[in-house]
C-alpha cells in the first residue's frame, strides 16, 4: 500500500479512501464493497468492481494533464482527466490497494 498523508483507512479495514488535491477538491477514488468509487466536485463519478480490474494505465495529455485509465478484461472500464502527478498517485494507489 502507498504510504501517503492522503489516505485515510477506516477503522474495519474493508474501506479504504484517497483524496486527491488538496482536501479532495479534484476528486475522491474509494474502495467500498468489491468496488473502486470515483467523484469528483463537477459530478463525474464512475463505479468499477474490483475484481474485473487488470490494470491501470496513465496517458500523458497536453499542457500538464492525463488521462488516468481502468483497464479490465481487454477494455477501458473507466478514464478521468487528472494533472499528471496526481494521475500517477492514483495509479500507484489503485494497484497497491489491488494487491
């Protein structure tokens, strides 16, 4: 697991949540139920269930962004558009809580 003063584990240890910017203004990725929950303040949201979850890939954009990709079963489950290093902390955070 990333070691990071972004996480936040709930005391039960089945949820798990990361905040991304600064006090989650860019978004919020969760682990609830056999799910990874994205949402963020502009009302993009995707549900993904873990287990179909094979990778996660980032593609650099122009001007600083990314787009952050959920790759399962050969297709794209789910993609947001993040700056560059916060795509690549979700990235490490996804696949390190994956494991």
């Amino acid at each position: 697991m990333v070691e990071s003063e972004y996480i936040k584990l709930s005391k039960n240890m089945s949820e798990s949540k990361f905040n991304i910017g600064l006090l989650g203004m860019m978004g919020k990725l969760s682990l609830e139920n056999g799910f990874l929950k994205f949402s963020n303040p502009y009302a993009k949201r995707f549900n993904v269930r873990v287990s179909d979850i094979e990778t996660v890939t980032v593609d650099a954009l122009n001007f600083g962004k990314a787009k952050l990709k959920i790759i399962g079963k050969g297709s794209v489950l789910a993609e947001t558009d993040l700056p560059v290093t916060w795509a690549e902390k979700c990235q490490q955070w996804i696949l390190g809580n994956l494991k």
